[in-house]
C-alpha cells in the first residue's frame, strides 16, 4: 500500500514563494521540505501567476497559491457531491 499523501500547507507555500524569489534550487526546497521534488515543480508550474498588464507582479505567491488549491478542491467535492453534475461536466469536456 502506497504512503499517505497530505497537502501543501499555506507555511510551506510561503517558504517555497521566499526561496523561489531567493533563487534556491528546487532539489534543495524539496530537502529541507521533506517532499519529492515533483511535488515542488508541480506547485510551481500549477500556481504560477501572470498577469500581461502588471509584468512585475509575475510569479508564484503562497497566499494566492493556497487559495487557488482550496478552490480546486472545493470544486473536485461539487463533483463528487452531485453525480448529476458530474455526468454533465463529462459530457459538455467530452463535446468540447
């Protein structure tokens, strides 16, 4: 059986955004975080923000970044909670 998954805190979100500002290399965040380095890409790449008319702002925030995974799975739960909704979300993905 496969080791138990627990989410990225809003703590670890605020460390991983101070280091990826300070230039720390990924291998060292996932260390000293005790996670796989995937796991870091993954953050990274998923709540990455830009913004094209505020070019300074670029960049991945942990409060934000928080906010957008509780949205996430707010939204998985709707799903699940309404079979119906499900079927229909399927099928407008699968029509495009």
């Amino acid at each position: 059986m496969g080791a138990v998954y627990t989410q990225l805190s809003i703590t670890e979100r605020r460390k991983i955004e101070r280091w990826r500002h300070a230039k720390v290399p990924v291998d060292e965040m996932a260390c000293v975080l005790k996670r796989c380095r995937s796991t870091i890409f993954r953050e990274l790449k998923r709540n990455h923000f830009r913004d094209e008319s505020m070019p300074g702002c670029n960049g991945c925030y942990g409060s934000a970044a928080h906010l957008m995974q509780v949205d996430r799975r707010a939204r998985q739960r709707k799903l699940i909670k309404h079979p119906e909704l499900c079927k229909r979300v399927i099928e407008r993905t699968k029509n495009g």
